[in-house]
C-alpha cells in the first residue's frame, strides 16, 4: 500500500488515527490506480499521486475480482498522537 501525505495537519479526506480507536475501515479514505503491466515502482507512483491519477475506490470496495496489473492504493492518514 502506498501511503503518502503531509503529517502536520489533517488533511481533508484523511483518516484520523486516534488512541481510542482500535480498528479504522480504510475503503472509504482509499483511493486507487491500476498499472496494466505490473512494472510501476514507488517512486513513479508517488508522482502519479501527486498528478492526480489514483481514483476513488468504485463502491468503496477492495474487490476487483481476477484482472491483470497490479493494484496501487494511496491513503492520506493522520495520526492525533
């Protein structure tokens, strides 16, 4: 899972990690981009991200089913401790 974003304020739409809370559900803060070839690295992901290309997860969920490439996915998390 590719995680990026900046840790000094909540960012909208980022999940907030906080001490009473013993579990978070990750699809709605997901989002996701497919590479068709499965040969992307981090780095050219990162850049992807930062163009805007991940994409809301569809229905909120992880299931794609049996497809080619691989699946890249981006969260923003906060954490208040």
């Amino acid at each position: 899972m590719l995680l990026a974003g900046p840790a000094t304020a909540a960012a909208e739409g980022a999940a907030v990690l906080d001490s009473g809370r013993e579990s978070l559900r990750l699809a709605p803060y997901l989002t996701h981009l497919v590479d068709p070839e499965g040969r992307a690295d981090a780095a050219h992901m990162f850049a992807q991200a930062e163009r805007g290309s991940f994409q809301p997860l569809p229905g909120d969920s992880t299931t794609f089913g049996f497809t080619e490439g691989t699946h890249w996915f981006r969260a923003q998390l906060f954490n208040q401790n």
